[in-house]
C-alpha cells in the first residue's frame, strides 16, 4: 500500500504563496529589463535627433534652403481654383460686363479694367 503523506494547509498556504512570490520575481526581472532597453532606445533616438537637429541647422544656412522656403511660402499663399470655377467665374464677369450702359459717350479701353482670378472691376 502506498502512503499518502498528509499534507497540513499552512504547508498549501506557503507553497501557494511561494509560487507567487516567484511569479511576482520573474515578472519584476521582466520589466526592469524591458525598462532598461527602453531606455536605451530612447537614448538612441536622442542621439539620432541630436545628429538631425545638427544636419538640419547646416541646411538652414544654404542659400538655396532659403530660396526653397521662399517658394513654399509663396505657393501657399497663392489661392488656386478648379477649373470648373474659373469657367463659370468668367461666365459671371461676362454677364456682369454686358449689364455696363453703353449709352454713355466714354469709350471703355482694355487699360480700364482691373483683373483678378475672381472677379473683373472697371477703375
């Protein structure tokens, strides 16, 4: 007959709390690992923008870095239309210079007219 060994419930109760305490250890060692090359990688990437930041600064002090932003900046104030628009604009500044009285004894000449993408005014 085999023996049954009885086993007492603080002895459960430590065992149980024994392997918690290791869950608990190699879940610590996990994250202070995962923390710590973390860390490296952050320092990494500092290092690279360090680097970046310092390319960058060169660039800034080309002539031509500056004629670049020059451009950007003019296009993005420039407003663009779709076509469809700038035809039905030039239908409406045609309708609206048909409505001018022609009675009149002044001669309209081209140089009277102030042109714009959205609208033509006389002066």
């Amino acid at each position: 007959m085999a023996k049954r060994k009885f086993h007492s419930r603080r002895k459960t109760y430590f065992q149980v709390l024994l392997v918690i305490l290791g869950l608990f250890l190699v879940a610590f060692v996990y994250l202070k690992v995962d923390m710590f090359l973390t860390n490296q990688k952050i320092t990494d990437k500092g290092v690279v923008l360090q680097e970046q930041t310092q390319q960058l600064e060169s660039y800034k002090l080309l002539t031509g870095y500056n004629k670049l932003q020059a451009v950007k900046i003019l296009e993005e104030k420039q407003l663009t239309m779709p076509w469809s628009e700038h035809i039905a604009q030039m239908i409406t500044m045609l309708e609206d210079m048909k409505k001018i009285d022609t009675s009149s004894t002044d001669t309209i000449v081209l140089s009277d007219f102030n042109v714009s993408l959205d609208k033509i005014t006389l002066k």
